[in-house]
C-alpha cells in the first residue's frame, strides 16, 4: 500500500497524541509495531462508534440479537471454518530497499522504489497461537480468535432454541481479534490487536442475492448517516480470482483514507458453508428447522463484517478540518454529534471569580447526568474554545459576569461558531434537543 501521499495522517496521528485520543502502544518501551492504544477521549470515541453500531445492527431491528463469546474457541473451530489450512498471507521482500509487502498488495513493482527484484513468496499463518492447560505440546494448542464470525456459527444452535427466532434473522456481535499481521501498518488501519463488529445474517437460499444488496446498502448508509462524505466511500466487488474459499459474493464498502481506497467493511456471502463445515465436524446438526413446511436445510449467510478501529480512523480523518477565522489557523473535528467524545463543555470566563466558577461547575453537573460534559478553566476563552473544537466538543457553554444577574449562559455551536444566549432554566431542555436532532 502506498505511503502518505500529504501530511493529513501526520497531522491527525499527532492530534490524537496531543489530545489523548490514540497513542502508540508500550512507547515508554520504544513502542510495538502495528499496536495503538486509545487515551481518555479515544476510548470514548470508540465506544460511541460501537455504540451507534449496535443500536443500528440490534436494537432499532426485530430481526437481530446480540451475542458476546468467547476470545478462545475449541480449536477444532479453525480446522471447520478453513483457518488452519486457508489464513494466510504471501510475503514478499524487496531485494532492493528490503520492505515487506503482501503479495496480495502489490504488482510487479515495489510501491516504495520501483524495483522489480522480490523474493520467492513465502506463506504465513495469520492466527496467534497459544496453549491451553499447564502442559505446552501439540495437544493443547490454541488460538486467539483472528474473527468474531465463528463464535456466532458455534452458538447457532443456542440462540435459535433460546430466542426462538425464525428466518431470516441475524446475530451482531463487537470484539477483539487477532492477526499476526507483519507488514506495516498506516496508524490504526492494520493492528495485530483489533475490534470487529460483524453480523452473521440468517436467510433462505433463495432470498440471499436479495438479502446480501439489502446489508450492503444498509451498511454502506450506516457510515453516511453518521457523517462520512459520500464522495470518500465507495464499494468494490470483488472479482472471482479474489473470493475467499467460502465467499459466493463479497463486496468492500472502501474509504478514501490518505493513504488510498481501503477497505473498512466486507459484505459477503457465505452460502451454505460454516454451518454445514460445522455440522461436519461436531457431529452436532446445525440445519435450521421450518416448521411448517415440516423441513431440514442449511440457510445462507450474509455477513457485513467491519473493523471498529478502521470506522473510527475513517471517522477522524473525514471529521478533520482547517480553516482560517479571523486570520488564525483553526483546527475542528467535525465528528457527528453521536460520535463526538464530549457533548458539552462548561467553561468560565473568568476563573477568579468565585460566583461564576461555582454557577459554571453546577451546570456542568446538571448536565452530566444525560451528556458527557466537562468543565475547564485552565486557560483564557479564546484557547478553551480553541481545545474543544480540536477534539469534536458539540457545545461550548460559557458562563460569565452577566449570567450571575440575568440567570443566562452563552451557547456556541462549533460548526457554525455561533453564539446564543439561552437562559439557565432552559440549558437542559435546549441541549438535549438540539444533540438529539
Ligand atoms: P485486509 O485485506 O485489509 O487485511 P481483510 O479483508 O483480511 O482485510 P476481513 O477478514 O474481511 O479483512 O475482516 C473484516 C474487517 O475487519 C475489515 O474490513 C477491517 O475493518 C477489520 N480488520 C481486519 N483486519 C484488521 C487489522 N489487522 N486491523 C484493523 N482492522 C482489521
């Protein structure tokens, strides 16, 4: 994959070191390539990304139940689902400058200085291997999880009995995966240690081409609605040399990172495969049942399965803005207010006094208990505001000398960075609404 083509990463890789959103992991040990760790308002970010995730994939639908299992799975899960003979990736080195690349990312030439002189391929497996129990030998091989999907495949048999779904219906699950992924990564985009968000979607065969456009749409609207422009998304499908061994259609949705086209979500159509793979080798029959037509067969699955760490960086980069105000640079994240880490911050315009200090710090406790707010008076207004519109704040609320005597604060908007003056009585009321529309 192509470096850097401007200094937009740079710049968003240094914002989110500065402003506590990302930082390289282990960096007082010199750092740990292809690992990133998520500071005070990353983790926020990301768990509002997760969040509108699954009020989407699970509670604004009848049709879908959440699951959360297990990190590591009984290993024979991996010989079933094609991991243990099928996850890898051809390496090959240049001969000339000595970087790696996946075969799979290249052409003929190298991305980096042009040589055409590469090493044989060599094959890697992708999934970190671990052991179960006190004894380290061949029989107590495990793995860490390289996808969320099959921990769904295993319990099919559980929800359906327990939730007594009827096709079609779907399973959502988010969690951490592993890949032993050993080319470099561009900041957060490839990670050996990551989150999905998948969805494993249960339907007749001969509703799957229909149902798998239906996820495609949906799952390419769900970036848009949350504030991706739709001029940097795009879908791919792939072609027939591409499909993985169990995939009969699969389409990326792309965004147009910094870095080029990349992939932040994969909508494909597994068949009929894991379930029967997993009948196969469990001995245990994983077909769904029909009860009226009184009939036996392995539905089809469509499977939308996004990174959280991807989404979030597509997120960012989209949200990141410079614009020149009154002759000064100012630097906004344009987050979408479901996603922005902080709602609202109270500020006062003048610290020293203690009426104002005080009136500020109650509102910000009103508020806390319906938006995530924070309070801060340790620079001058210019430069508070300045912080909140780095880091995506919605709000600014300012309260000073007048509020004491007229019981009103002032609001202003960071996109617009317009100012209203809306009375104490009525903040809540007027927050709460405007954040909700
Ligand atoms: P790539 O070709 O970029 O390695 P992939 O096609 O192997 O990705 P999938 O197996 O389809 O990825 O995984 C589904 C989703 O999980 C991806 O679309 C991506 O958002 C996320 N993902 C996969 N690998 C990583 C990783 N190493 N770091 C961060 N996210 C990842």
């Amino acid at each position: 994959m192509a470096q850097p083509k401007n200094d937009v990463m740079d710049k968003i890789v240094s914002l989110c070191k500065r402003r506590g959103l990302i930082f390289q992991s282990s960096d007082i040990y010199g750092g740990l390539a292809n690992s990133w760790d998520y500071g005070p308002l990353g983790a926020e970010l990301k768990r509002n990304v997760k969040d509108a995730w699954w009020r989407a994939a699970v509670h604004y639908r009848d049709d879908m139940v959440g699951l959360d299992s297990g990190i590591i799975v009984h290993p024979t899960t991996w010989k079933a689902s094609g991991h243990t003979d099928n996850f890898y990736d051809v390496l090959v080195d240049c001969k000339k400058c000595k970087r790696r690349f996946r075969v799979d990312h290249i052409g003929d030439t190298c991305p980096n200085c042009g040589s055409k002189d590469f090493t044989e391929g060599r094959a890697f497996n992708l999934m970190f291997k671990t052991y179960l129990g006190a004894v380290a030998d061949e029989g107590s091989v495990a793995y860490l999880r390289p996808e969320t999907a099959q921990g769904i495949f295993l319990n099919f048999n559980n929800v359906i009995n327990s939730s007594r779904k009827k096709l079609p219906f779907g399973i959502a699950q988010i969690g951490k995966s592993f890949r032993n992924e050993v080319t470099a990564g561009n900041f957060t985009f490839r990670m050996r240690e990551f989150e999905q968000m998948e969805i494993e979607y249960f339907t007749r065969p001969e509703d799957a081409e229909t149902c798998y456009r239906e996820w495609l749409r949906q799952r390419f609207d769900w970036y848009i609605q949350l504030g991706i422009k739709k001029e940097n998304l795009q879908l791919r499908a792939h072609g027939s040399d591409e499909l993985a061994h169990y995939a009969r259609a699969c389409s990326d949705i792309e965004y147009n990172f910094p870095f080029g086209w990349s992939e932040l979500e994969g909508v494909a159509n597994r068949g009929d495969f894991d379930l029967k793979q997993h009948s196969q080798f469990s001995g245990v029959d994983l077909q769904y049942h029909d009860q009226v037509a009184q009939k036996k067969f392995f539905p089809y699955v469509i499977e939308p399965s996004g990174g959280v760490d991807r989404a979030t960086l597509a997120f960012l980069v989209d949200a990141y803005h410079e614009e020149v105000v009154e002759g000064r640079n100012r630097v906004v994240l344009k987050l979408s207010k479901d996603l922005a880490p902080i709602k609202v911050a109270v500020l006062p315009l003048l610290k020293k006094k203690e009426d104002i200090v005080s009136m500020a710090k109650k509102l910000k406790k009103d508020l806390q208990k319906d938006l995530v707010c924070v309070y801060d008076d340790t620079a001058a207004i210019g430069k508070l505001y300045r912080r909140q519109d780095e880091i995506g704040t919605v709000f600014c609320v300012t309260v000073d000398v007048q509020s004491l005597e007229d019981q009103c604060v002032t609001v202003r908007n960071r996109d617009t960075m317009e100012q209203e003056r809306v009375a104490v009585d009525q903040l809540h009321a007027y927050l709460t609404d405007k954040l909700k529309n």
